[in-house]
C-alpha cells in the first residue's frame, strides 16, 4: 500500500517545483524528500518527476497524479485543522453528569453563566444518582463526591464537601437542643439510605471526634428529601450547605452542635483520559475549580 506521507511529499515537490524549497516548507532535508518520491514511484510503477541537474518537471503521469491527490489531501489537511481548533477553541457539546446532590438552583447558576461567558458550548446533563460507565456513555465529565470506584478514570479533586448537624426551631422548641454529641442518641435524627432506621454517625470538631448510634422515625433516600423532612421538624438532620444555607439564613433551620460535623467528603472531577482534552472541558474544569458555590468548600 502506497504511504500517504509520500504522496504528501510527493505533493509538496509538485506545488513548489523544487525539492529544496519543499524540503524547507516540509522541515525535513532533501535527501529525505527525493527518497520519498522515489519510493512512491517504485511502488507506482511510474515515474513522476524528470529530474535533471538545472530543474525538474512533472511527467504527465506526474501531472495527472498530482491532480487527483492535491484535492484529498487538502481536504486531510482541512480536517485537521478543523479538529486542531476544536480543541482550542471552546465549543461544541460538553456532556456531563452529576449526583442528585448537585441538582439545584446554585449549581444551575453556575451552569448557566458558564454557558453564557462560553456561548459556542453546549451542554446535555445528567442528574442521577447512578453510578455511569463514561466511556460506554460518551460521558465528558462527571462530578461525584466520597471515594471514586474507577481507578482507570482520571480523577481531579476540585473541593471538600461538609454536612452539618441541624433541624427546625419547632424541632428544638418541642425536644430540647442537645449540648453534646452523645445527646444525639436520645434524639430523633432524620436519616439517609439506611435499614430499620438507624445509622452511626461519625462526627468531628476539629482534632475531636465522636462516633454514635442514631435512630429517628423518618428514612429517605435522598438529600433533597433529608432537607424536607429536617425542615418540616421531623429531627435533626446532616446537610450540605447546599441543601441548608438559604434554610439557615432565613430562620427555618438552626445549626444543632455548632462545632461538630461530618467527616469532609472530597469532591472531584472524573473524566475518561487526560491526553488530548477538547478545549470545552479544559475550560469547565478551570470554571468549576474556581465556583464559590455553596456545593463545596475549596481546596486553597
């Protein structure tokens, strides 16, 4: 099979009528040409270029050659170029997928300014708790918090994520605001994806750390439920600030412990491969890592 570099030689040696000056547009030496031409016309048959001392000329085998490659190869080169400015340029459709977590108004802020200061990009998200093979679904970017289960996967951590202890003035009003950690056991705890509702929670102060058994009458599945119940007084509650802030900032839920939380949970960025990023998601990880959402903390 004849070798496409070649033919582009071959090409350049016909556009320039030289091989020194295609030698020089090439960036290779003039050897390497002449012998590339010639290895494609012995495994042509033909010869394509008379050459003699004072010039050279295209035979008309050479002529009619050149005519039917020149085309093609500009189109290859088209390609490529194309392709080379996708990559640097930020547009076209960025995939993501993030957890149920993430599914609500300060993340879709973030989302649509990004879309807005970056307008050539199109986004299709996923919201869902499931755990999705990227590459099997043309996956971009996924952001998943706690401990990653795909070592193959290219994993950038872009911040820490904290639940705090809280619940409902009404809460507290009807069964007392506990002092300590310990006082968690005879309270009623709103808790998520657990059996027989009950769970031991991990709960730290700075070097300090407290583990306790926790029951309560309400079990969801869900954060976005586990805010629902916390604030309707159902019982003390672990949220991230995402699901608490606007609730804490206008009085329908309290900081329970103020000092105590749950143990961090890093967040991270997991994509299929870091070689050849397309410049879109170059661009949504810089975005994402430098977000102050209420999502995470950041790492600096």
């Amino acid at each position: 099979m004849v070798d496409l570099n070649d033919i582009a030689v071959f090409a350049a040696v016909a556009q320039f009528e030289s091989f020194s000056r295609a030698a020089r547009a090439l960036g290779m030496p003039v050897s390497t040409v002449s012998r590339k031409v010639t290895a494609l016309e012995e495994k042509l048959g033909v010869t394509l270029i008379q050459r003699t001392t004072r010039k050279l000329s295209l035979t008309a085998q050479g002529r009619a050659y050149y005519a039917e490659c020149s085309e093609p190869l500009k189109q290859l080169h088209d390609a490529e170029r194309v392709l080379s400015e996708t990559q640097r340029k930020p547009e076209g459709l960025l995939r993501i997928t993030v957890p149920v977590t993430l599914g609500q108004p300060p993340f879709f802020d973030f989302l649509s300014a990004f879309l807005k200061k970056y307008p050539e990009i199109e986004v299709d998200l996923l919201v869902s708790n499931m755990f999705i093979d990227l590459v099997a679904e043309n996956i971009d970017v996924a952001i998943r918090f706690g401990e990653l289960r795909d070592s193959s996967l290219v994993a950038q951590r872009i911040g820490k994520s904290t639940h705090f202890l809280v619940a409902a003035p009404e809460y507290l009003d009807r069964y007392g605001t506990p002092s300590r950690p310990d006082e968690l056991s005879g309270h009623r705890c709103v808790l998520v994806n657990v059996r027989n509702n009950e769970a031991e929670w991990r709960l730290v102060n700075g070097d300090e750390s407290a583990s306790l058994h926790v029951t309560g009458s309400v079990s969801v599945h869900d954060i976005q439920s586990a805010s629902a119940m916390t604030e309707r007084g159902h019982g003390i509650g672990r949220l991230p600030p995402i699901f608490c802030d606007s609730l804490l900032l206008s009085g329908k839920l309290v900081r329970v412990l103020p000092g105590w939380s749950a143990p961090d949970v890093f967040v991270h960025a997991v994509y299929p491969t870091r070689r050849f990023l397309p410049s879109r998601l170059q661009v949504f990880l810089q975005e994402l890592k430098g977000w102050r959402g209420p999502a995470w903390q950041s790492l600096r």
